[in-house]
C-alpha cells in the first residue's frame, strides 16, 4: 500500500563527480533518468527521462497507476537498482559511481490500513521536525498528506503540484483507535 524509499549516503572522497554547483539544500536531483529492460527482441521504456529535484526537509509522493514506472522510479532513486542513462545526485553524492555496499534500506510495502496510517503520521512527525520524506504509492488519500505530489504514467512526469494544505494522518489514526478500542 505505501512503498517508502530513504537512503543514507555520506560523502566519500574517492567518490568523482560530486555536482559542484548543486544547491546546498537540494537532498536529491536526477537529470534524464530512462531506463530500458530487454524483453527478447523488445525493449520496454519503463522510465523516459525524468527530471526530479526534491528539498532537503520536504515531504514528497510520487504517485502513478500500476505500469507508470514508479517502481522502477523508486528503486533507482533510492539506490536499489541501476538506471540507463541518467545523471543522478543524493545528498551531492553522484551516485552512479557508488557500489553496491554503500545502500542499507529496503521500501517498506504492503501495509495494512491501520498500519499505513501509523506509519503515515510518524512520517508526518518526521517531516514537521524537517527530515526528507519521499514516498511512492498507489494511493491518492497518502498522497493527499504530503506537500507535493508528482504523477508518472509511461515513465514520464504528467503533474508536479504542491500542496498548500496537506491533509492530517493523525485524525485518521485516532478515529481508527477509538473504533477499535
């Protein structure tokens, strides 16, 4: 129901090509991300070049229907798999050149309602205290509680809006404990 991505990556000097002119308060930037699987004699498109840029301290989901490429999307940036082509910075860490060794955190998925929204407003806690949350999820009431959605369909960017209001997983919860006491 709700895939998380976080990924803790340090500066490493013998990493090259840190993005120099890169904002200080920019946690993660990709440029032209595509990637392509070889299905037989067929190459599917799963991501056709996308440009994200994410905030230190803001809260982000990235929502699509099933096939969009917001799992391909999802393991690329939080460094789960490799994309294409691409240029792509977390924390001014070009991460192209990491290895495999230098990721530690696996999405989280397939949550119960009750569950969802626990973690949810933890998220919500997290993000109010000014840590990064980026999110991928099928669900647009998870989507609705963060301050900026970006829609994928056929591995493109189609919306890129921020929310003003986001909604309160706290309430939710409440009213779930309360039925359930």
């Amino acid at each position: 129901m709700i895939q998380i991505i976080r990924s803790r990556i340090s500066s490493d000097a013998g990493v090259q090509g840190v993005f120099r002119n890169m904002e200080r308060e920019t946690v993660m930037r990709t440029k032209w991300i595509t990637k392509v699987y070889a299905m037989g004699k067929t190459d599917v498109r799963a991501l056709r070049g996308i440009d994200l840029t994410v905030e230190r301290g803001k809260m982000i989901t990235i929502v699509g229907a099933s096939g969009s490429g917001k799992s391909t999307l999802m393991n690329i940036i939080g460094c789960l798999d490799y994309p294409t082509s691409s240029t792509y910075f977390l924390d001014a860490v070009h991460v192209e050149g990491l290895s495999r060794n230098r990721l530690d955190d696996e999405p989280l998925g397939n949550l119960d309602t009750k569950t969802s929204v626990e973690v949810l407003s933890l998220f919500q806690e997290l993000y109010d205290q000014g840590m990064t949350i980026p999110m991928i999820t099928h669900e647009a009431d998870v989507a609705d509680c963060t301050e900026r959605i970006t829609e994928l369909r056929d591995g493109k960017i189609i919306l890129d809006k921020h929310i003003k209001n986001r909604r309160s997983a706290k309430p939710e919860l409440y009213a779930e404990l309360q039925i359930s006491a």
